[in-house]
C-alpha cells in the first residue's frame, strides 16, 4: 500500500465570517493523481494554499510526512515547500527576468545552496520536458504552454512528494493543455502524489481519484469514506 | 533529506537581487542617479569644509600661536629661557617659540598704534606666514616684518623705511628712547591669530636689550603639529610648569574654536540633508519597486524562498544601487573638487579656501549614502518579508 503524503482532517478556513473552506478531509497518496473539482469560488484555491503551507487553516489538523507543519516556525514551512512540495499555479507562474533555466533551477539551488548543481538539474529536467532548446529562453518569451511545462519542472526539481496544481491548464488552448497534463502525469510517475485543481472535467478525468467541491464542502465520492 | 540553509545561499540571494534589478533598468537608474548626485553633492562639500579646517587650523594654530600657549601667571615669564629650553625637550613638542609683546605705534609720519611682536624661533617655526620677503635673521636689529593689510596702508613693501615706537616703560622721558628707523624685511598674513590684525614683528632678542631684560618673554608658543591633542599636552605642560597658565588653542581661541565648532556644524547638518534628500525619495522609490513585486515575492515563497530571503534580495538590491552610486558619484565630486581648487568658493588676501582631495573627502560621502541608500531600503525589504503569499496567489495572475 502507497504512503500517505498527506492528510488533512477537517480544514477550515474564515475570512471573517464567511467560510471559504468547511470542515475539509482528504488524503494524498504517493504517486496518486487526485483532481479536485468544483466551481469557481468553491474554495478549491483557499484549500489548495492551505495544503501547500501558505495559509493557515482557521480550524482542522495537517500532516504532511506525518509532521504536523502548523507546529513548527514560517522558516520551516518554508523549508518543507522546498523540500517536499511543488507548486504549479494558473499562469504567470515564473519569474520572467529569469530564463526558464534559471527558473528550474531556483528551488535546488535553494535547497542545496549549489548553483552549478542546480543549473545541471534542470537542464536534466528540461531535456525530460522537451524544452531543452529553450533553457536560456527568458521565462517572459517562452508561449503559455512552454511556459506551464517549465513551472512543472520546477515543481519536480527538488522531488517533491506532493505537487499541487491550481487550474494549470486554465490558460492553455486543448492541444497545449494535453502536452501540460502529460507532464502532470510525469509527476506522479516520478513517485510524488498530486493535486489537480481544475474545474475542466477533461482534467479531473486524468485523475486517479476526483473529488468534488461546492460551498467550501468536499463530498467524497460514493463507497470512499472520508479519510479518518 | 537534504540539510536545509536557513537563508539562501549568498550566490542566490545576489543573483535574484541583481537580475530583478537589471529587469527594472529606468528604476534603477533614477535610484543610482539620486544615489550618485548625493555623493558627487557631498564630496566637494566635505572637501570644501575640511579645507576650511584646514586652512583655520593652519592659519590659527600651525603658522598662528600654536597648540598650545603658556601664559605667566602675573607679569613676564621668570627664566624665560630655560623654559624655552624644557619646553622645547617635552615629548610631542615639535617647536617652541618665545613671544614678548610691547605697545607700539609705526609710520612714515603720522604714527598707527600697533603691537609689537618681538620673536624668537629657534626651530624656525613663526607665528604667522610670511608672504613677501625674508624672515628676520637672529639678532636683527634694524629689520622689521609688517602685516600685509598695515603695509598696504602706510604703502611700504619690502626694502622701505619705516619709524617705530615701542613704549618700553622705562620710565625715561626722553623722545628717542623707543624710536626705531627699520627696514621691512618682509610681509606676513594670518587671520586667526594676533598676528592677523595690526601687528608688527621684531626680533625678540633686540626688544628685550631694548627693555634692558634679555630674557623678557610674555608667552611661550608650543607647536605639536596635532590640534587634536591639544588639551592633553595642555594637560602636561601644566603639570610640567606650575608657574605658567598651559591654554589649548582651543581655549585660548574663542574665534577659532567657534569657526571650527560651526564648520563642524555645518558639515553635519549637510550630512543629515544628504541623508534625507538621498533616503526620502529613494525609500518612496524602492517600495514602489517592492509593490511591483509582490507577485515574484509570493512565487519565491511558493517555492521555498522565504521572506527571510526577501528581505535580504531586497536589501542587496539597495546595497547595489548605493554602491553603483558612489562609484559614479566619486568621479563627479572629484571632478567638482577640481574645479574648486582651481576657483576657490571663499578667498580673501589672507584667507583662501582650498578644498582637502584626500581620501576622507570620499569615504565620508560614500559611507553616508551607502548608510542612507540601506536606510531608505529597510522598509520596503521589511515590507516584502511580510507578503502574504496565499493572499497574493489568490488574486490570480
């Protein structure tokens, strides 16, 4: 049986009185694909930011790797971000100053304090995507699809067990979105579970698990119990 | 797992915070250029009041009464030269020389009261600083040295005659007694010393016979070559010579004293002026700059660098346009420099200003705008630490 990468149990999240996020359960396991759908402004994002260390659920429990973040100081979060989590979001996911070489290789050379290293990793990765040819492209130049494909590079650099992807296709025509889900399914191939929030079914359909969101509920789908 | 830094790497946080500011090249600019004009401001402004200093202290103290005076308690100095003597062999003195001063009157016919000096300097070392002519020769009996605004007056230059009376206080009533035919040797200049006003300058040895007292001295002038340690060789001689009065220019001095406290002044509060014309419009700047970045901040977090990290890139980046700054301001202000050696802002016959080019005339300058360039970029690093990333990723791109 996979590992669980991450659990959560009963997230919340108010922003004054209005509960973005009720009482959220689910767990991620390694090397699974889950989507989360639901429609705009169901909470999908505030959840997803939630997981991802950057907002702090109002109520509820987080482990991630069984360590329970919450307890620990903003340098660790923002450790175990780099560490253990990749992000993709929408668009205008890099930094355009940077080439896309350089935007792979941020997180390793955060984490490991090298820049050679990190320069050689990535242009491991972007050979792995295909992008080779556009390494010393500056992330501003590179179209849409490209530039989606270098975020999920970046997001596998430091090999994460969990990526979560907020809407990553939400910009691209159909054809660009395959190639970007194709290499969304190379994350979990590379063993790390992943998050899809999207609320295109074709998305979701990638999915191993699709849960549903609405007024800031998940329902679980028929026959899976809500993770305890 | 890998062992995690708890900041960046240096390499990282350099390249982040040099490559975000090569991508805002206008910005950049204006804020190295507002950098730059602080210091090219600056550094002729130093130069032109440490030369003021200078030219005070060369005038009031080097070639004036020296660091220190001793004064008699009462009356002359007993045992003028001995003192002169053990003066001279005290550690940090460099020269001392013996003064006696006498009420006088001089002309061509009708007589100007004046004072008259008579001095002796055996390390060559004399109060004033001789700008025509030669200097009196030991034992001089006929020369004389005018001071250059009293020679203008009566039109005498070097060569020329001229009558003197010195009350010597005999307590002879007869009307030769005191009256001199001299020859002026040469003129002198000076402006903060009793020298600078209407003075005359004899030799010592000659007045003093004229006074029937060969060691006759009113004041011993003691030069270190160091103003600043005035006071503490003030201090010594006063233990050294129980008898005598030790005063530091600086006591003894109040015009100098007052002439270099306001220049001191001055250059403080155009320091501060520097600070806040540099750090004002440059803080304004920088947060703008850091309000376009809030996106790449809350990215940057996304993925690990934190706003720890932030800060720093931020901070860099103001450390760069300060350091951009004064290396393009230091030529300018050099090149102001020169043109104020070559057109002194303040010259009078006595008194030309002469900015200082030496390396204090830059660090300075360089210093408190780099201070105020980081000053100015706390806050908006500050700022850029405290992005909420969440509430930044949540308004989409």
């Amino acid at each position: 049986m996979s590992a669980v990468v991450l659990r959560a149990e009963g997230l919340t999240r108010r922003f004054g009185e209005v509960a973005a996020v009720s009482g959220a359960s689910l767990a991620l396991v390694a090397g699974q694909w889950v989507s989360l759908v639901g429609p705009s402004g169901c909470g999908k994002t505030t959840l997803l930011q939630m997981l991802g260390l950057l907002d702090r659920p109002t109520h509820g429990s987080l482990w991630l790797s069984g360590l329970d973040p919450w307890q620990g100081s903003v340098l660790e979060r923002t450790r175990l971000r780099c560490e253990r989590l990749g992000f993709v979001f929408q668009g205008n996911n890099l930094l355009p100053h940077l080439t896309a070489l350089e935007n792979v290789a941020l997180p390793a050379w955060r984490l490991h304090g090298t820049r050679a290293t990190a320069l050689e990793a990535a242009g491991r990765l972007l050979e792995r995507f295909e992008l080779a040819a556009r390494a010393s492209t500056p992330a501003g130049a590179l179209s849409a699809g490209e530039a989606q494909r270098v975020a999920i590079a970046r997001a596998l650099i430091n090999g994460p067990s969990l990526v979560l992807a907020d809407e990553p296709t939400g910009s691209l025509n159909q054809a660009l979105g395959e190639t970007v889900l194709d290499a969304l399914g190379e994350v979990c191939a590379a063993g790390a579970a992943l998050l899809v929030v999207t609320h295109d079914s074709r998305v979701a359909s990638r999915g191993h698990r699709i849960l549903e969101m609405a007024d800031g509920r998940i329902s679980h789908p028929a026959g899976e119990p809500a993770p305890r | 797992m890998a062992k995690s830094r708890r900041i960046a790497a240096p390499g990282l946080l350099v390249f982040l915070a040099w490559r975000d500011l090569r991508a805002s090249p206008l910005t950049a600019l204006v804020l190295v250029l507002a950098a730059a004009i602080g210091v090219g401001f600056q550094v002729p402004n130093t130069a032109n009041l440490l030369g003021y200093e200078r030219e005070m202290l060369e005038q009031g103290v080097k070639c004036g009464f020296g660091e220190v005076r001793l004064h008699p308690r009462k009356g002359r100095i007993a045992g003028a030269k001995a003192t002169l003597a053990r003066v001279r062999a005290t550690p940090g003195v460099r020269a001392a020389s013996a003064v006696l001063i006498l009420p006088a009157a001089i002309g061509q016919g009708d007589l100007q009261s004046v004072a008259a000096l008579g001095v002796e300097a055996p390390d060559g070392r004399w109060p004033f600083r001789l700008v025509e002519g030669q200097p009196l020769a030991r034992g001089d009996r006929e020369g004389i040295l005018v001071g250059r605004a009293l020679a203008t007056r009566h039109g005498v230059k070097p060569g020329d005659q001229l009558t003197l009376r010195v009350v010597l206080g005999r307590g002879e009533l007869d009307e030769d007694v005191g009256r001199y035919r001299l020859t002026v040797r040469g003129l002198f200049s000076g402006t903060f010393s009793v020298c600078a006003a209407d003075s005359v300058v004899l030799d010592r040895s000659f007045l003093a016979s004229e006074l029937r007292d060969p060691e006759a001295t009113d004041l011993v002038l003691v030069y270190s070559d160091d103003p600043g340690g005035a006071e503490g060789l003030a201090a010594r001689l006063a233990a050294a010579f129980p008898g005598l009065e030790a005063r530091s220019w600086a006591e003894d001095s109040a015009l100098l004293r007052s002439a270099i406290h306001g220049s001191a002044a001055v250059a403080a509060s155009s320091t501060a002026m520097v600070v806040i014309a540099v750090g004002l419009p440059m803080a304004a700047l920088l947060y703008i700059h850091s309000l376009h970045r809030r996106r790449r901040v809350a990215l940057l977090a996304a993925i690990g660098i934190g706003g720890l990290d932030a800060f720093l890139v931020f901070l860099l980046q103001a450390l760069f346009i300060g350091l951009f700054g004064v290396a393009l301001g230091c030529p300018i202000g050099y090149a102001l420099v020169r043109y104020f050696v070559a057109h002194p802002i303040f010259e009078v016959e006595q008194f030309t200003l002469r900015p200082v080019l030496a390396a204090r005339t830059f660090v300075w300058p360089a210093l408190t705008v780099l201070a105020a360039t980081l000053l100015s970029g706390l806050y908006p690093a500050w700022r850029a630490a405290r992005i909420d990333p969440a509430d930044i990723l949540r308004r989409g791109p």
